[in-house]
C-alpha cells in the first residue's frame, strides 16, 4: 500500500513539473512597426512596411527572384497600410476629432438590451403610424 501511494504521489509530482514547464502564452513577434518611402522603377513614390523589407543574412537586399520567406509582421502592416484613409498617418498621426458619444451609446444599449430591440421599437413605430394614418387605407 505504502509503495503505490508514493508511487502515485511521484507521477503527480512528475505530472505538475511537466506541466510547470510549459509555456502558456505566447510571445509576440518583434518586428519594425515602421514604414519608409521608396521611389519605384517610374520614380513614384511608395509607402513600403519595413517589416516587408526583403534581406538577406548579410543585410543586402534580396533579388526579386529569390524566395524568402516573410518576416512576422510584414502581412499585418502591409494589410494595414491598405486601409488607411491617409498613408500619411502611419508615418504621422494626426489629431483626433471630438467622439460621437450619441452613436457610441445607442450601439452599446443596443447590445446589452439585444439587437431584437430595436426591430420590435420599429415595428411597434410603423404600426401605430399606420393606426394614426386609418391602417393605410
């Protein structure tokens, strides 16, 4: 009896130290959150992640015919990129206009009382403008 209960007590003791060494969450890459502007082929100017930026072990940059694979990052910012309403903000912020607190707080009430709300309050407004106006008739 003795020999299986510390047996059991050394595979849980086991069990808690593997377990123990675990990693639980996971690190975020690091990489440039930076944009640079480069001039093309045509001489236009474009805004090009810096996590984007293809180079080698050396620091040299990579021909185009040469497959890397990409660095963490470089898809976020590259996404990012597309949907700025200014390109110019990601290299400089701008000032923010005041909040649309009225907005802001119908959506949140809409939330937390349900989205069902707001249709019932909009068929119980149509049917009593059709009750003012006789029932549509």
């Amino acid at each position: 009896m003795n020999g299986s209960c510390a047996m059991t007590r050394l595979s849980v003791l086991s069990t808690c130290l593997l377990l123990g060494a675990c990693q639980t969450q996971l690190q975020a890459p690091s990489y440039s959150p930076g944009y640079q502007t480069v001039i093309d082929g045509n001489g236009q100017a474009l805004l090009v992640p810096d996590a984007c930026r293809r180079v080698s072990e050396q620091g040299q940059p990579v021909d185009e015919g040469e497959l890397l694979p990409l660095p963490p990052g470089c898809a976020n910012n590259a996404n990012l990129l597309q949907m700025v309403e200014r390109r110019g903000d990601l290299l400089r912020g701008r000032q923010t206009g005041p909040t649309l607190a009225a907005p802001v707080g119908r959506a949140a009430q809409s939330y937390l009382e349900g989205f069902e709300t707001d249709e019932k309050r909009r068929r119980r407004q149509e049917q009593a403008a059709q009750s003012d106006t006789g029932g549509g008739r």
